[in-house]
C-alpha cells in the first residue's frame, strides 16, 4: 500500500475519497488543526483503519508524520499554504502533489513555490462551487520534475 498525506484535512473527506486506492496495508495521515473535526473524523471513519487523523497545526505536524508519502493532499484555508508548509511537502519528495485553493492569489503563490521546489505543474482546474459570488475552487496537480 501507498502512503498519502491529508493535510488541512478537516473530517476526512479527501482521505475517505482515496481510502480504497490507497488500500488497507497502505496509510493515509490526515493532519488538521480542529479538535472537533479531528474527532469527527475519527468517528465518521472508524472503519478505514489506514486512516491516522492528528491534531495540529500543519506546519508543526509535518515532522511527526512516520511515512513518507507517494502522494500529498493540501485543502488549505484561503491564506493558502506558504512557503514553510510547502518546503517541507517538497522535502519528503512525494511523487505527486494535489493543491486545492479557494482563493485565487495565494493559490498561484502556492503553485510558484512548488515549480521553484522542482515540481511540474501537470494539471490545473477552476470550479465555481459558489455561483454569484467572486470565490472560485482550484485545484492543480504536480509531480516531480
């Protein structure tokens, strides 16, 4: 099984979506500041043993993950990631990276520092999941260059 890393990953919606790619030697770590969601998604996917939640700001979390990862996962809030969080993404060298944003500026930032951190930008989609509004879903797939 694989390992992928959830982060910002609220009560597990991304890690419930990879759970049967991932397989159940693999090892989903899913990383969130919210005790309450920790605990909800402890709760809501109990029967997905490869899922590990811990609670925690990203950036201080990184470290105490056990497993580097194949694949990483980033639903950020609309600050974005920044350049500490990314630096240690690209420090663990996963193959690909799947980097949501809802705001379109640190969204791009956030890509920037990834192409300077060696990745490719693969794929990259818009969704307006708020119509009328100026908010916009992004998502961009990189790999390793």
């Amino acid at each position: 099984g694989s390992t992928v890393w959830d982060l910002y990953g609220g009560v597990g919606v991304f890690a419930a979506a990879v759970a049967d790619e991932v397989g159940p030697t693999g090892v989903i770590e899913s990383v969130e500041f919210s005790s309450t969601a920790v605990q909800d998604g402890k709760a809501s996917l109990s029967d997905l043993q490869q899922v590990r939640f811990h609670g925690g700001k990203v950036e201080r979390t990184l470290g105490q993950l056990a497993s580097s990862p194949q694949v990483v996962i980033l639903d950020p809030p609309r600050s974005g990631a920044g350049k500490e969080v990314i630096a240690q993404v690209a420090a663990a060298t996963p193959e690909r990276i799947v980097h949501i944003g809802c705001d379109p500026a640190s969204f791009a930032r956030d890509v920037a520092l990834y192409v300077n951190a060696g990745y490719q930008l693969d794929q990259v989609r818009a969704f307006d999941a708020f119509p009328l509004t100026h908010h916009v879903e992004s998502f961009a797939l990189l790999t390793r260059g």
